[in-house]
C-alpha cells in the first residue's frame, strides 16, 4: 500500500472538518425530512463506519475465516438518537480512529496488505480494498453534506421570497 493512499485515508478528516466550516448547531442538525439524515448523522454514521472498518481489519489481520461483520447504518444511526448528540464528538473519534488505525497501516508489510476476509456478499476483500473502499466512501459522503447544506439554503431562500 502507497504512503500517497493512507494519506488520502488521512486527509479524510480535513475535508470533513473543512465541509462544516461555519455551520451552527442548528445547521449540522437540520434534516430535509424526517427520514433523511442531518450533517450530524452523517457524521455519526462515518464514526460507526470507523469503528466496523477498524474491526474488520483487525479480524482480518488475526486470520478470520468468519463472514466480516455488516452493520444496518439506518438503524444505528436512528438508534443512537444521533441527530440529540454533537458533531464534534462523532468528528473527534472519526480522527482518532484514522490516527490509530494509520498507525497500524505504517506497521504493516506488502503482504498484510493483500490478507482478506468475506463480506456480507460473500467476495474476498483485502485490507488494501477496505481502505480505497474506506476513503471513496467517506468522498461519497462529503457530497451528501454538501447536497444537505444546499438544500437547506434553497429552502431558507425560498421561505424569504
């Protein structure tokens, strides 16, 4: 695995951080609807996500012949009451976890990188897959922040007019 890719890894956390510049608690709360997710559950989801990645790695890292674990991300994002909670706390354990976790990648050899587990669709997945999977997910979520950033300044526009 290239240094340039677990710093892409690691650059996560500054983009994040760089998408909330200037947002209220009010606005990192706001949901379109009731069914949709505020900044904050996104940002709570990304921290669940960390924490499952993080263990499917070790899992795989210790020879796991087991399924890798899935999560419902709907469920434990509603079952938190994530949206009551703040998101510097979800975006804080999001760095550690990153810290941490890069710590371990700096540790380990070409080899490690090629170990796999099986996910929930039943294909081999390596550590190297896991974190491009890891870093392209957090990107597909950045977009969604800014999708619910603008529609609540097109909705707070419309409201003036």
């Amino acid at each position: 695995m290239s240094s340039v890719q677990i710093e892409d890894y690691l650059n996560t956390y500054d983009q994040l951080v760089q998408s909330l510049e200037g947002l209220s608690e009010e606005q990192l709360r706001w949901k379109a609807s009731p069914s949709s997710w505020s900044v904050t559950e996104v940002l709570a989801h990304l921290a669940d996500h960390s924490i499952v990645v993080s263990f499917r790695i070790r899992d795989i890292l210790a020879g796991t012949e087991v399924q890798l674990p899935v999560f419902n991300q709907d469920a434990w994002v509603s079952g938190q009451h994530s949206n009551g909670g703040h998101a510097a706390d979800s975006l804080e354990l999001f760095r550690s976890l990153l810290h941490y976790n890069s710590l371990l990648f700096n540790r380990l050899g070409d080899g490690d990188w090629e170990k796999s587990g099986i996910n929930f669709k039943g294909e081999a997945v390596s550590i190297a897959d896991i974190l491009r999977s890891f870093t392209g997910h957090v990107q597909t979520h950045l977009a969604q922040i800014e999708r619910i950033k603008q529609d609540a300044v097109s909705r707070a526009v419309a409201r003036f007019h």
